[in-house]
C-alpha cells in the first residue's frame, strides 16, 4: 500500500524531509506490559538537526476523552440489542457476541488510556524526541497545503536562515512498517519488535 505524503523543504537550502516521518507503529509499554499507542508530532531537534516525531503528551486529554466515548457507545448498542424483542426471541446471538467483543476491546483500550492518562499527571520530563531520546527539541507546526501550493510554516531552518515551507504533492511513499518501536512511559525507546 503506498498513501500520499507532502513535501516539507527549506526555501533557501536543500534540506528535505516529508510528512512520512511521523508513520510508523510507536508505543508506550504500560507496567503490566501491555501497549498503548504513541501519540506524536512534528519537531526540531538540535541534537539530530532535523525535523523528527516528538512525544505529544498533551494529547492524552482527548485521547481519554474518545476512548470513554467509545465504550459508552458500545455499552449502549449492546444493550439496545440485547433488549430487544428479537434477542429475547433467542435471535441475535451472533450479533450479540460480536458486540460483546468491541465492548470487551473498547474497555480494554480504555484501561490502557486511563492507565497512561494516570502516568503523564504525575510525570515530569519533558516530550522527547523520539529519535535520539533527547529533549532538546521545539514543536512545529506543518500546515496542510491546499492542493497545488506551498505554503510556510513559519519555523526558520535552525543555523540556515531559510524557512521550512510544506509543498503539497501527489508523492506516494510505500507503508509498510518491520517494526513497532516500544518506548518506555518517560519516552525513551526501550526495543523494536518485527512486525510480520
Ligand atoms: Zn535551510
Ligand atoms: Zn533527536
């Protein structure tokens, strides 16, 4: 499968990188060593000198927030069809368990966010990058180009002058990812496991 990626460059030097560079499977291992993703985004770091993912912490609220939402929702369906006259009929059943199943991956994913939500209220390092480990980085903002265009994004190209501008494109990059990178819950990369 390949997906369209834009373009990001500098306007004044040949650096280059892509919106791709936040693809990939990233995650937290939890205490009971189960996963939940990593929330990221785009970057400068100063000890790579390149536009990297960094941690998006703040995210977490609204991570929580729709994974409550969404075990709320499968809740209520199951319910609504476990009620109904058809069901108490004995019809349904297949439906009925697969229901059952999202419900169960629904609340699993939330222990999981609520478990991460609870870490990050109490956690003091700051976002790194998810690179080289370090936190030596800012945020940038890569805004989505209309269709054709290059549009700035306002972030000067440490130690160059220029600026770095995002070009939209109809590139195609292959997504196809061999590992998930495993971070611990202070962000710093703990293994890499391949992915068949
Ligand atoms: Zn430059
Ligand atoms: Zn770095």
């Amino acid at each position: 499968m390949s997906v369209e990626t834009n373009i990001i460059k500098c306007s004044s030097c040949e650096w280059e990188s892509s919106e791709a560079i936040l693809w990939g499977r990233y995650s937290y291992e939890l205490p009971n060593l189960t996963r939940v993703s990593l929330d990221r985004t785009f970057g400068w770091c100063f000890t790579c000198e390149d536009l990297v993912p960094v941690e998006d912490i703040g995210r977490i609220h609204t991570e929580r927030d729709i994974a409550e939402r969404n075990c709320r929702e499968a809740e209520q369906i199951l319910k609504q069809v476990e009620g109904s006259l058809m069901s108490t009929l004995g019809f349904n059943r297949k439906q009925i368990t697969k229901l059952k199943q999202n419900r169960d991956f629904a609340r699993k994913k939330l222990d999981g966010v609520q478990m991460l939500y609870n870490v990050f209220q109490s956690r003091t390092s700051p976002p790194r990058c998810l690179t080289c480990g370090e936190s030596n980085i800012v945020r940038v903002n890569i805004p989505e180009p209309p269709p054709n265009s290059v549009i700035p994004t306002g972030f000067a190209h440490p130690g160059c002058g220029g600026q770095l501008i995002v070009e939209h494109t109809r590139f195609r990059i292959a997504m196809k990812f061999t590992q998930e990178n495993v971070y611990s819950l202070d962000g710093k990369k703990i293994k890499e496991i391949p992915i068949d």
